[in-house]
C-alpha cells in the first residue's frame, strides 16, 4: 500500500490535467464570463445613468437660462409698452391741447371781428346821428358827402384820441 | 486477531483493476478508474449546470454556481495575491476533484485518495505550480533569489522544502484518508450495523472536505507565497 | 508481537503532540475570536493552517508506524 506505482501517477496526472482543462473551459470559464459580463452590464448602466443625469442637469440649467432671458425679454416688452403707451398718452394730450387752443383763438378772432363790425356799425350810426344833430344845430342841410367825410374824421380823431 | 490484520491487509492493497496489454503491459489501478468516474461526474454536472447562463436574469442553481466560483475567485485572490487569475480554475479542478475522491467512499467505491500515487501525483502537480509560478513570475534570477528569503542563511531550509512541501501535502492528505478508512473498517470488524454509518459522516464526509480545504489552501499558500509580491 | 509493534506504538505517540499543539491553536483562536469577532475569517484560516501544519507531524508518526506494521 505504500508503493508508488508510476503508471497510477501518470494517469493521475493526465487525468488531473484534462480535467482541468475540461472544467477550465466549460465550468470556470462559462461562469466567470457571465461574471464579467453582469460587472460590465452593471458599469455601463451606472455609466449611462450618471450621463443621463449630466445631461439632464445640463438642460435643466438650459432652461433656467431660457427662463430668465425670457423673464427679462418679458419685462423689457411691458417696459416698452409702458414708454409707447406714455408717448401715446402725452401725444393724445398734446393735441387735444392744441386744438383747444386753436378753438379758442377762432374764437377770440371771431370775438374780435364781431367786435370790430360793431363798433364800426356803431361808429357810422353816431356819424349819421352827429351829422343830422349837426345839421339841425347848422340849420341847414350839410352837404351829405362832404360833411360825413369830415364828420366821420372828426370822430375817427375823437376815437382816437378816447 | 490475524483475521482482521488479514482483512486490513486486505482492504489497503491497490487493486489493479485490468491491465492494459500494450508495452508489456500497463496496469490500471482502481484508483484510476474511480479518477474517471470523478472525472465523468464532475464534467457532466459542469455541463449540465452551465448549459443556461443568462447574465440578466440568473436562475437558483446559476445563483449557487456564481457565488461559488466568486467565492474561489476571493480565496485566490486574497492568497495568491495579483496573478490569481490564472490559478483559479487549477485551484477549484483540485478542490472538486479531492472532495469528490474523498467522499466517494460514501458511495461504497474506494476512494482515490487512499492510493498513495495519486496524492503523490497531486504533489507533485502542486510542487510544478508552487515552483513553476515563482519562476514564471520573478524571472529565472528573481525566482533563484526567492530561495535566499528571508535572509541567505535559510538557503538550505528553503531547498529542503522544495521536497518537504509536496511530501507533506502527499503525506497528509494519504495518511489522513487512509487513517479515516482503517479506523472504518476497524470499526465495521468490531461493529457491522448502525455504528459505522454515523461514524462515517465524520470521517468520510468532515475529514474529507477538511483535507481537501486544507490541500487547496496550502497549496495556495505556498503558490502566493512565492508570487505575492511580484510585479 | 514483534519490536515491531512496539515501534509501531511509539511512533504514534507523535499524536500526543499533534493533540496537544492543535488543542493550544484551537484556544488561542477561540480567545482570539471572541476578543475580536470581526476577524474571525483570517482566524480562522490561519488556524485550519496551522492546525493542518501540526497534524502532518501526527500524519508523519502514523505513516511510519504503518510502514512498521505493514513492511517491517
């Protein structure tokens, strides 16, 4: 029983050796590729992961960025419209300014030529009343053309000079 | 008394099962043929077991598998240090060849392990690797060198080695199956029914795997021992 | 009985110390576990070391006194 037997240790290690390369290729080898495989599965989900989430941080500041711009282009188009308005408003006012001011000088010209027409009216009325009281106080009737014409110089002057 | 030196004799001889008629002939001991039962039972579990490897959706017995060779894969990489890819799948062929041959003898077939070839041939496959590795992996200088570790006075302790080593894991793992298996059978001489059975659980199946830890993991050692530290 | 035998029976006496040395390993380990539990992996391993190391002096005596009954 304590005998070495050669043939026994070279089968052995024959065997051992085909052994090895049998479970080797079908046992160890299968399993630690489904290994590999899963620890690379697992990378590269994890890697994709943390890409999405850069990625989605990345459109998240976008926005944020497209939001303030938009919240600024916003304020600057109320701003706007608030100058337009005020132009608006204070051009509205200019004219209805203007044009109150220019009815009112129509109406002062006119005012002034109604005025104008009445004394001139009045004037001549006084004219006829000095001459005919002029010509009661002379007696006699006054040349019409000559005398009005120096009646009315006469008063033309008194005007004047009142 | 002789009756049972008689049947001890008996039941530690190495049968040879046929011989083979070529070169005068080449003899085949049980041992070799119980290796080749091993051999069949182990390759037809690999390939059935690994048939369905799904990397997405592992089923219980690809879960148990996985966590068995990631288990060796730590064993290795912890002993062995950087280069343990390599010695792995070596390392786990052992241990499921040593437990199978071990407790084969559960199963009423004598184990391999008894025959003092085949340990022999076990050592001396570890000796190749212990050896073969440090020079593989230092260089023919840097794996010289490593005989004059830890310091150039232990030079002769550490050749002594190079043939104490492999002669004890022989040793061990042969004296300890076979002390297993006389003690068995002094046992079934005294005892034939009940006792034997429950004394067997110890013996064939704690002794058995205990020694194929042990041959593995020493063999490990040694082989990491030399490799640890290189680059 | 033959000095053979006798031989046989001395050269076993090695499990004595095998005995004795696994016994020490072994309680020094427990002491060792229980004072640091988290280690108890690495404890565990160097003790199946050195407990296969101290039983291969037994293995030792066994096998020769084998060789005492079976050759001698």
């Amino acid at each position: 029983m304590l005998d070495f037997q050669l043939s026994t240790i070279v089968f052995t290690i024959v065997n051992l050796l085909v052994l090895y390369g049998f479970l080797r290729k079908f046992l160890f080898g299968r399993v630690n590729a489904v290994l590999e495989q899963r620890e690379k599965l697992i990378r590269e989900q994890v890697e994709s992961a943390e890409a999405g989430q850069a990625r989605a941080r990345e459109l998240q500041s976008q926005y944020e960025q497209k939001l303030s711009g938009a919240q600024a282009e916003a304020e600057k188009i109320l701003a706007d419209a608030r100058t337009q308005a005020q132009k608006a408003y204070d051009d509205q006012i200019a004219q209805a300014q203007e044009a109150s001011r220019r009815i009112r000088a129509e109406a002062e010209a006119r005012i002034a030529a109604k005025e104008q027409e009445m004394l001139r009216g009045v004037r001549q009325e006084v004219a006829q009343l000095a001459v005919l009281a002029a010509s009661q106080v002379a007696g006699k009737n006054l040349d019409r053309e000559t005398d009005r014409a120096m009646v009315e110089e006469f008063l033309s002057e008194a005007g004047d000079r009142a | 008394m002789e009756a049972l030196k008689e049947a001890l004799m008996g039941a530690l001889e190495n049968h040879v099962a046929f011989t083979i008629p070529v070169l005068g002939g080449i003899p085949v001991a049980d041992a070799v043929v119980v290796t080749w039962i091993v051999m069949a039972v182990w390759m037809i579990l690999a390939l059935a077991l690994t048939r369905r490897l799904s990397v997405r959706s592992p089923g219980r017995v690809q879960t148990a598998l996985e966590a068995a060779v990631a288990f060796l894969n730590g064993f290795a990489r912890d002993t062995i240090g950087p280069h343990w890819r390599s010695f792995a799948p070596y390392l786990g062929t052992v241990a499921l060849y040593i437990g199978l041959s071990n407790l084969i003898g559960i199963f009423g077939l004598t184990p391999p392990t008894k025959d003092i070839s085949v340990t022999a041939a076990l050592a001396v496959m570890s000796l190749v690797l212990i050896y073969g590795a440090q020079f593989r992996y230092n260089g023919l200088l840097g794996g010289l060198k490593k005989f004059a570790e830890p310091m150039p006075l232990l030079l002769p302790i550490n050749l002594m080695e190079v043939a104490i080593r492999p002669m004890a894991l022989c040793m061990r793992l042969f004296g300890n199956i076979v002390g297993a298996f006389i003690i068995m059978e002094l046992i079934k001489f005294l005892v034939p029914a009940v006792v034997p059975a429950v004394l067997s659980i110890y013996f064939d199946l704690f002794d058995g795997l205990i020694q194929m830890a042990v041959f593995v993991f020493l063999t490990a050692l040694f082989t990491g021992e030399g490799i640890k530290d290189a680059a | 009985m033959t000095v053979g035998m006798i031989a046989a029976g001395l050269a076993v006496m090695t499990g004595i110390g095998a005995g004795i040395g696994i016994g020490i390993a072994t309680g020094k380990a427990s002491e060792a576990i229980a004072r640091q539990p988290e280690a108890a992996g690495k404890i565990n391993s160097t003790l199946l070391l050195g407990c296969a190391l101290a039983e291969g002096t037994a293995i030792f005596g066994f096998i020769t006194a084998l060789i005492m009954i079976f050759m001698g």
